[in-house]
C-alpha cells in the first residue's frame, strides 16, 4: 500500500476516545508523519497535534488526510464526506479503515477524478483469498488476544516488535486491523473477510517463514464477546501461533458496548484461547498478560499488575507505562533465540 505521508489525521466532532484509536494510533506510532489533526466544531478530542484546516494542513506539505474515526458499522455520515470532498479539493489524497468505502460514494468518486487525488479503502481485503487449511507452515508465531474489544491488541504487538528488534531479533508486525495497516502499509483487514476465508487470510498475513524470525499477529476482538468472537476464532486457526500475549484493560466494567455481561476470568480466557489454538498448532504456550491500566493511579495499576502476576504466574505489563521486557523475556526463554542476520 503506498500511501503518501505525511499525514493530517481526522478527528471530525468525536467525543468518544474510542472513537479516534486510528489516528491516534497513526500519532503515536508514526509521530514523524503527522503533521497535525483536523477537529470539527463540536469536537472535544485532541491527539496534541497543530489544530489544522484541509488547505492549511496542505500548504504545510500534509500529502493524505486519514480519516482515522470509527463509529458502530464503519460509516461515514453526510458530514464526513462533506470534508473528505473539502480535503480532496484543498489538494490531499484521501485514506479511510471504515466499512463504507470511499470509492463506494459517487460523489467522493467524481471529485477525487475532478482534482487527479487518490482514494484508499484500507478495510478492502484481496480478492484471491483462500480458505485456510490448517497445515503446519514453517516459521514462530506469536498472536495477541483479549478478554474484550479495544483492550490494547495492536499495541502490544507493536511494542513486542520494538522490544524484541531492540535485542537484535527478527520480528515483523502483521497487520489485521485498519490501524495497524496503515502503521505498517501491509496487512489484511480481517474484519472485513467473508467468513469461510478468514483463516486463510491470516495464513496469507503470515506465510512460511525460514528465517529464524517471529511473525507478530496483531489480534482482533475477543472469544468472549458475542459480536466479533468469529473473527478472533479464525484469526487463531489461521495465525497457528507457537505464542499467545493476552491483552486486558484493568477496571472496565463490561464487554464493550453491551452492558450488563462481565468480562471473562483472566485464566478462564487465556484456556479458551489456547483451547481454540490447539487446532492448528498444539504446542501454543501463554507467555504475558499485557494491560491497559489508564483507568487506574499508577499505585492501582502496580499493585493489579502484581495480583495477575501471582494468580497466573506469567509477566504482566502496562505496554504504554513499563514497556514489554519480560514478557519478550518469558518469549525468548521458550523458544530457541532468533537474532539478525
């Protein structure tokens, strides 16, 4: 995917902090390629970038507008592609992870034709996909997975690559989600596969590897929750990972968007998962508990961390506050090191 940087990130009039992950994840991930974020009256939500317009983030050398928003079904709204209109025309090409495509609107299409800009809908997954088969591929695998939606997937995966390339190991970020594939420019949206090729999409992300290295799968949604529990079952058939990091945000009350139903017991989780992974590749161990701990004092956070600790003897880290060492630690101590060539 070649998507021109550098970026202004869209944040429309969210409120929501959920609701921005995607350009937040582009601003703390690849701050180098953010030149600022454009906020609508009504907005409250800022990423402590410059406030900027279409054109004036366009005069500043900003190449493509991320429309980096989220609501429930990926749609656009009359609003958003009144900007996405506004911003082609001001001179900058355009990149959405929602569901409603940009080349599925007339109007967005004739524009971008009118002013020779570009359109990219992240959430298209190939066309040539096949069913998964389960065989067992070369290469170390490891995928994260959550007690819930929303938890810290991406980042963990993200941070376990830094931390582990940091050491002179190979590893490689694989993306399944419209953020991580704009942080990477690779990945499949796996959200957006028809079903029966989920599996074999994530086999596609993650191929035969002979080079020592691990391939790091960015996970997606959680067993426990009734919405996207699908999709992290294929995820983990296809990734056949050697390794699972559960992710967890400390103090949320409930799966996301359907109060009322509890998250899942932590050990009770990390057993189903590798339950479920025990299909494709019977071997998978648990190596870390990664949390989200932002809904705490640093105090709280500590002393949580610590109780996971001792009731799951696995490391558990806040990947934003402490980093991931020990849980690349508890990895490298159970797989055979892989170092650069």
């Amino acid at each position: 995917m070649n998507i021109s940087g550098p970026y202004l990130l869209y944040l429309g009039h969210a409120t929501d902090p959920l609701s921005v992950k995607t350009s937040r994840g582009l601003a703390v991930w690849r701050p180098e390629l953010c030149v600022g974020e454009y906020r609508a009256e009504g907005g409250t939500l800022s990423l402590g970038l410059p406030r900027l317009g279409f054109a004036e983030a366009a005069a500043m050398g900003a190449r493509t507008m991320i429309l980096g928003v989220a609501n429930a079904g990926g749609l656009m709204g009359a609003e958003a592609i009144a900007h996405v209109i506004e911003a082609l025309r001001a001179g900058l090409d355009v990149a959405s992870g929602l569901h409603d495509r940009l080349n599925g609107c007339a109007e967005i299409v004739a524009v971008a034709r009118e002013e020779g800009r570009r359109l990219f809908d992240v959430r298209e997954p190939p066309r040539d996909l096949a069913v998964g088969n389960g065989r067992r591929r070369e290469g170390l695998r490891l995928l994260t997975v959550g007690t819930d939606c929303s938890v810290g997937k991406m980042y963990t995966t993200l941070a376990l690559e830094r931390e582990l390339r940091a050491r002179g190991v190979d590893a490689d970020f694989r993306a399944t989600g419209q953020t991580g594939i704009l942080i990477a420019q690779s990945g499949i949206a796996i959200d957006a596969v028809v079903a029966d090729f989920i599996s074999g999409a994530t086999e596609a992300i993650s191929p035969a590897r002979r080079d020592g290295g691990w391939d790091l799968i960015e996970g997606q949604g959680s067993l426990y929750h009734p919405s996207y529990a699908g999709v992290s079952l294929g995820l983990l058939h296809g990734a056949q990972p050697d390794a699972i990091v559960l992710c967890h945000e400390i103090g949320r009350e409930h799966i996301r968007g359907i109060p009322g139903r509890p998250l899942p017991d932590l050990a009770a989780c990390i057993e189903a998962n590798l339950t479920a992974a025990r299909l494709t590749n019977p071997e998978v161990v648990a190596v870390g508990v990664a949390v989200n701990g932002s809904r705490l004092d640093s105090e709280a956070a500590w002393r949580a961390c610590e109780a996971i600790e001792a009731e799951l003897g696995l490391p558990c880290q806040d990947p934003m506050v402490s980093g991931v060492d020990r849980i690349a630690d508890r990895l490298l101590q159970c797989f055979e090191p892989c170092t650069l060539v």
